[in-house]
C-alpha cells in the first residue's frame, strides 16, 4: 500500500544522511520507524484500555500475595 506524509526539511536530512551512510534505503528505515512506533502505540493504548476496565471493575486483577500462594512462593 502506497501512503505519502510529509516531513519536515530536517528531519528529511537525517534520514537521508542516515540511509547514505549506512547503505540503506529511506524506505527501510521509514518501514521500521512505523513498525516500532506502531508497536509502542499499540501497548500504550491496550492498556490503556485494561487500566479503564480495572478501574471500572471490568477486569479481574490478582493481588501479588495471591500469585506467590499459587506459585509456591509465599513465606
């Protein structure tokens, strides 16, 4: 899928200087800019979903002394 976005005069240079001095394309690094910003904005706001639904009582939550019990690693 083609998509277009304009960026601005110096951000655009240090990508270029980058794919320049490493070899690699600007698309490349475009590319992996989005999948890691991508993957940082996808935890924020899932949990940022969980965190509403906790508060809400929406979603169950354990208590750490109940997970070591069930572990086997209360005192």
């Amino acid at each position: 899928m083609a998509t277009s976005i304009r960026i601005a005069p110096d951000i655009e240079k240090r990508l270029e200087d980058l794919a320049a001095r490493t070899g690699r394309t600007k698309a490349y690094y475009l590319r992996e800019l989005i999948r890691s910003g991508l993957d940082d904005v996808e935890d924020y706001y899932l949990a940022a979903d969980v965190l509403e639904r906790v508060r809400k009582g929406e979603e169950p939550v354990t208590s750490l002394s109940d997970v070591e019990r069930k572990l086997g690693l209360a005192d």
